[in-house]
C-alpha cells in the first residue's frame, strides 16, 4: 500500500473515500513521531470543512444495549437520508493494551449501510474510555461529509462525563429499576446529560420502564431544579420510541443552535481541547524525562512503604522535571 501524501488524505476524505478516511483515522491515532506533522497537516487543512455534523454522545449503564441502539438509530437516520458515523469506543486491556473491538459486530444492519461509518477504536486506558484522537477523528468524519456523528463511550461513571466536552448532546441509556441504578451512577453523569432513555421498555418490561421513567424524572428534578434533562422510553429492539427520541435530540440541538448557544458551546470545547493537549504533553515529556525516570522507581516504593508522603515525593518529581519548582 502507497503512503498518502496530505493531498491526497484531503482529496480522499473530501471525496468521502471511507479507504482514505479508515487510513486518515489510522494516522492521527498513531503514536509515532513523524506521523504526527503530516496527521496535524491534514486536520488543519480539513478544518474549515468540518462542524456541519450533529455530534451526539451516548453512555449507557452496563447490559443497557448501547450497540443495539445506536443500530436501530442508525438505520433510523439512514432511512432519513443521513450518513452517520459511528466512533465506538472500546475498553482497552490494562494489562495488554488489547482491545476487545466487538461493537461493529453488535451493529449488524447499520455496517452494512453504504452511507454509513463505523469505527472502533480502543480506549487505551484514556480516561472515561473516550479513546485519545477522538477528537480528531470526529472532524475527520465531518470534513468526509457525514451529518451525524455518534460517540459511544464504555460506560457510565463520573470519568466518562469527558465525552459531553466533545459533543452537542449526552445521551444516556438507562435500564428499568431506577431506584437501584440510580445509586450505582456517579452525580457528574445526571449533571451533564441532556437525555436519559430508558431502553427495553417492551413486553413484560414495559410497564416497569414507565415506573422508571417517572422515578427518574423525580429523581432529576431534586437533583437538577429547573434544568432537569428530557426522560424518555424505547426499544432497540423493536424499534419503537426511536423517532420521538431523535426528534427531541434535533429539537433541542436546534434550538441551542438558533440561540448562538451551540456555537459557544463549542468555541469553549476547542480552547478546552487545547488545555487537554497540553496537559497529554506534558505527562508524556514528564515520564521521558531522564532524571524523572531514574528517581521514579524509588519514589513509588517509599511511597508504598510508607517511607514518603505522596505530596513530598511528588514535589521531588517536579523538582527534577522543572528545577524551578519549589515548595515553598
């Protein structure tokens, strides 16, 4: 396979090539140094083509059928003439750095669409599970033209409250039972959603979804007095409340996007992007810092032993990172 020159991944993924645009998602994920001049070449030169996409974030609480919805909801904006991108985030082996990649399986019908995309990536520990050039490969898929784009993170906990400082709207899929599901979620997740969809509200169960439904609404007017987020029912399954759910998430979007409110939403994602980039940076250059990588193994285990305070062995940490740092 020929290397792509940044003409041709700008060509391609304008053209919505879905060959160039997979190796255009491949090349900002890599870690290698010398890809990354030509992957922020392509993302600076694709810039002005991206931000027509509704970007939605959805999280679901576990065994919730967060890849059977996104199918069904997909294949509902298909049958509306959308082209939709999935970016399905996996967890990622802390032990091996594998990644179980099984969500473009779970989605059967939609990866089969022409006009749409799906692309699992690996969370590689990143925090929240939200996979560390998400970002970047959400504007990907914008510039190749796709009007909608779904990122579905791992799970729900505070952690994954950092997929809502990347999207237009947070959806989170919520199980029947609400009094016990709602002791196990994190407060950070209910403060920044704007939808909670009780899924699987069918059969038998139909009747407990609408019990939760009201307890969650209870639940969320205490907790969020005024700006208490829409609670609705579905089924993935059989596809019913599909329709109704979408049209709240364009409603609601829309009228954020008439107010100049989507706009600055997202001028504030960018700056806080920018933060979070540096911060990346300054990790990785913290842990390849030869003095820092010489003292840490005996910091951590007089750490563990009980030999040094956390705050004394970190102050030395920095100290050797940047001289200038001092308590004090």
């Amino acid at each position: 396979m020929r290397p792509l020159s940044a003409d041709d991944y700008v060509a391609g993924v304008r053209a919505q090539d879905r060959a160039v645009l997979a190796r255009a998602i491949t090349l900002v994920e890599s870690e290698h140094p010398r890809h990354a001049a030509l992957a922020q070449e392509v993302l600076t030169r694709l810039l002005p083509h991206t931000g027509g996409s509704r970007r939605v974030g959805i999280s679901g609480v576990p065994g919730v059928g967060k890849s059977t919805f996104i199918d069904a909801l997909g294949m509902h904006l298909v049958g509306e003439g959308k082209r939709v991108a999935v970016l399905a985030i996996d967890p990622s082996s802390t032990v091996s750095g594998g990644s179980i990649l099984g969500d473009k399986t779970r989605m059967a019908r939609l990866s089969r669409e022409l006009t749409a995309f799906i692309r699992p990536s690996p969370s590689s520990g990143t925090l929240g599970g939200v996979a560390r050039k998400t970002r970047e490969t959400l504007l990907l898929c914008e510039a190749a033209g796709f009007d909608v784009v779904l990122v579905e993170t791992v799970g729900v906990g505070q952690s994954e409250t950092v997929v809502a400082d990347m999207v237009d709207f947070y959806l989170v899929l919520m199980l029947a039972g609400a009094g016990d599901e709602l002791q196990g979620i994190k407060r950070g997740i209910l403060e920044v959603a704007d939808m909670l969809a009780i899924n699987k509200a069918d059969g038998d169960n139909q009747p407990r979804a609408e019990r939760a439904r009201a307890e969650y609404r209870a639940a969320l007017h205490l907790m969020r007095p005024g700006a208490e987020p829409e609670v609705t029912t579905c089924s993935a399954m059989e596809g019913t409340g599909i329709a109704k759910l979408w049209a709240s998430v364009e409603t609601q979007v829309g009228r954020r996007e008439a107010s100049g409110e989507l706009g600055r939403r997202r001028r504030s994602q960018q700056v806080g992007w920018m933060w979070a980039m540096v911060q990346d940076g300054l990790r990785a250059a913290l842990r390849a810092h030869p003095q820092v990588s010489t003292l840490v193994p005996a910091l951590e285990a007089d750490v563990r032993e009980g030999r040094a305070t956390p705050t004394s062995a970190a102050l030395r940490v920095l100290d050797a990172f940047l001289p200038s740092t001092r308590a004090g």
